[in-house]
C-alpha cells in the first residue's frame, strides 16, 4: 500500500501571524470589502502582509470568506476574518477555515474577552467546537490529537477595543489569557478622553501611548487602523505593532483618482 500523504499543514514551514506579533515584529494590511481572490494575491503581491477579511461590514457570505482565505495561503498573505459580534459560533467557524487570526469587535467586558478565547481554543485553553472535516483540520487528514495544540498555537485572537467602556476595562482585560493583540479604535479613544472626532488631539495621543505601554507590560500587541503613512509612522514609532491600513476600496480609489488628476489634459 502507498504511503498516505503528508498531512503537515502548509503553512508549517512558515511563522505564524502569531508568532509574528509575539516577536515583537510590525505587520501591515488593508481591511477588504471587495470579495476578489485576485485582489488577494496584488496585496502579497505588493508586499502587505496580511487582509483582513471583514465579514462585520463587507458582504460576504461563509463562501466567499474561505475562498479568500484560500488565496491567501496560496500566496503566504496572512488572514483575519473579523467577526461581526462576541459570537463564538461565528468565531470558531471563522477559524475552521484556516484563517490565521480572528478579530473580535466590541469588546467591553471580561466576559466578552473570555468568551472569545473560549471559542477560539481549544481544550485545556478553550471550548471550541470540534470538527475535524474542516479545512483547517486538513479534512480530517491531519494527525489527531496533534492538531488540537497545533490550532491552539496557530490562531491569534485580536479582540477590538471601540467603545469607552471597553476603553475603561483595558487594565482588566489585559489579563485575560490567551489574547494576542488589542486593536484599537481611535474615534472611540478620543471620545473616552472627551475631545470626541479629534484622533489627532494630544490627549488622545497619550492615551494610545499609554494603552500601548500598558499592553507591552502584560505581553499583548496592539492594532491601530489608519489611512496615511504619516500617521502609521507616529504608531510604529510608539510601538503598535499591528498596522490595518486603509481599506481596499479606500485605496483603489485614491489611486484611480490621483491617476485622473495626472491625465487633467483629458
């Protein structure tokens, strides 16, 4: 009988997202809301890093989602699907693709950040649902129990932080086990910090910079979203790590547009 195929996921040979982020090293990537694989690949292509594949506003349905994620891994482009909610059957079934990374938006309590892991992981850290015909399981091909630590250690949990009550239980949900990276919302920072729609404002500076050191002391990474590579500066330099640039649409656009502006004698 011949020998069954190799089971290795293929990713293996290359540094998760996760073990990017733990590294102490700086990722950037749009958030998608146009469902192309084709765009996928131009992002890799182009030297992005990861994609966000944002099912919370993009329109997508389950199949489009996995086929981007397909693309993806074709090319080596990290994936996040965000979810649209603290809602772990959507969760668990966003990793069963094989995405690298879920995002979980709203995130206001203990309670929501607990949930989240609990369905991203599964036991002993976690409660996810099992089901090993999944794409991520290889279809049922992949060693058991091995898969089990290796999806433990694969995916990476970014809860985001947008509203003010999630801003005021930061310093709680810092110790939560098991979170990767934080992303923050910076219109929701400024309002926290009563200077609401200025994310420019200086006090709204020192409380990232102050979010930033406060997750570094408890080793979790930090996200940002921004749309100018003036701003994704400032927040390298003050130690965000994981950098959603812009979106897909927002940057096809700008470059359409200032390409009509050059052809002005047409």
């Amino acid at each position: 009988m011949e020998k069954a195929a190799d089971t290795n996921h293929p990713s293996d040979s290359r540094p998760t997202l996760r073990d990017r982020l733990r590294e102490g090293e700086t990722v950037v990537g749009p958030f998608l809301s146009i469902p192309s694989p084709d765009l996928v690949e131009i992002l890799k292509i182009a030297g992005m890093d990861f994609c966000v594949i944002d099912t919370e506003h993009g329109m997508y349905g389950e199949e489009t989602s996995i086929n981007l994620v397909r693309a993806a891994d074709a090319k080596g482009l990290h994936s996040v699907i965000r979810v649209p909610e603290v809602n772990s059957p959507l969760i668990t079934k966003a990793l069963d693709t094989g995405a690298d990374a879920v995002m979980v938006p709203q995130i206001v309590s203990i309670q929501d950040a607990e949930q989240a892991v609990a369905a991203a992981r599964f036991y002993p850290e976690g409660t996810r649902g099992v089901m090993p015909h999944t794409r991520n399981a290889q279809y049922s091909s992949h060693e058991w129990p091995d898969y089990y630590e290796y999806s433990n250690k694969k995916a990476a949990i970014i809860l985001q932080i947008e509203g003010s009550d999630g801003v005021r239980a930061l310093p709680e949900l810092v110790e939560v086990q098991g979170v990767d990276c934080f992303f923050l919302g910076v219109m929701d920072l400024s309002q926290s910090v009563g200077v609401p729609g200025e994310p420019n404002h200086p006090l709204v500076i020192e409380k990232i910079s102050e979010t930033v050191d406060l997750c570094k002391k408890n080793s979790r990474s930090v996200g940002i979203y921004t749309f100018t590579p003036e701003s994704a500066r400032r927040w390298v330099d003050m130690g965000i790590q994981f950098i959603g640039y812009d979106t897909d649409a927002g940057s096809i656009l700008n470059a359409f547009r200032n390409i009509r502006k050059e052809l002005d004698f047409i």
